[in-house]
C-alpha cells in the first residue's frame, strides 16, 4: 500500500482513534463482566495503536501477527519498547484468540485483571510514540 503523507496521516489518527475507542468500550463493558469482549477489546486496542505506529513509520503490515513481528523488530529490539511490552502484546493476542476461537476455554475477570493497566500503559506509550516525531 503505498500512501502519501496526507493518507498516511488520515489512518494514522483514526487508528489511534480506533484504539483509544476500544479502550472506552472496556470500560462500558467491564461492569456487565462479559469478559471475552473485553479481552477482545484488549487486543484490538493494542493491534489500532501498533498497527498506527508501523503505518507513521513507513511499515507495511497485512496481518495480526505481522503487526506483533514487525513492532518487535522495529521497536522493541531497537529500545524504543521494553521487551516487556512486546512480550504483552503478544500473550494479549493469544489470549484474545484463546478467548474468541478455543473450545471450553473462558476469558475470567482475573485473567482481564492481569492485564488490562499494562494494555493501557501500553496504548499510551505508543500513542506518545508517534506524537512525539
């Protein structure tokens, strides 16, 4: 996808917007404690705002796990990510799968627990990312 600078920057902000959206529905859906939703949310608040970070930078990504690789190799390798976040990208994605596709396996408000401040922080900090080029 070869983009000019105004496209790009027109899927850049809703991506981040998107990502920032998913964020607020975790909030509007946490209480009814439907939690496959909000590990679904989770991830795809992770996948707007890295997929927005790759798009700022130039990267060409068609997949989920595109995304995840190319964030670690251009992010969390380099030192602008800790390998922490690259590591919680990916077990949130896993668990988003596990939760949405697997057979007898329930997202619980404990495993949202364990996660869903680093998401957040995460978010942030790659929104902070492309704010500050």
């Amino acid at each position: 996808m070869n983009l000019n600078d105004e496209e790009r920057e027109a899927i850049v902000t809703y991506r981040i917007e998107k990502a920032q959206r998913s964020l607020n529905d975790i909030h509007k859906v946490f209480p009814l404690e439907v939690w496959g939703i909000v590990a679904n949310r989770m991830y795809y608040a992770l996948y707007y705002a890295a997929s927005a970070l790759l798009i700022s930078d130039k990267h060409q990504v068609s997949t989920h796990k595109g995304v995840i690789s190319l964030l670690n190799q251009y992010y969390v390798r380099t030192g602008l990510l800790s390998k922490e976040d690259g590591n919680l990208f990916g077990n949130v994605f896993a668990f988003r799968q596990g939760s949405d596709y697997d057979d007898f396996i329930d997202a619980s408000e404990d495993d949202v627990n364990r996660y869903l401040s680093k998401v957040e922080l995460l978010v942030e900090k790659i929104i902070s990312l492309i704010n500050n080029k």
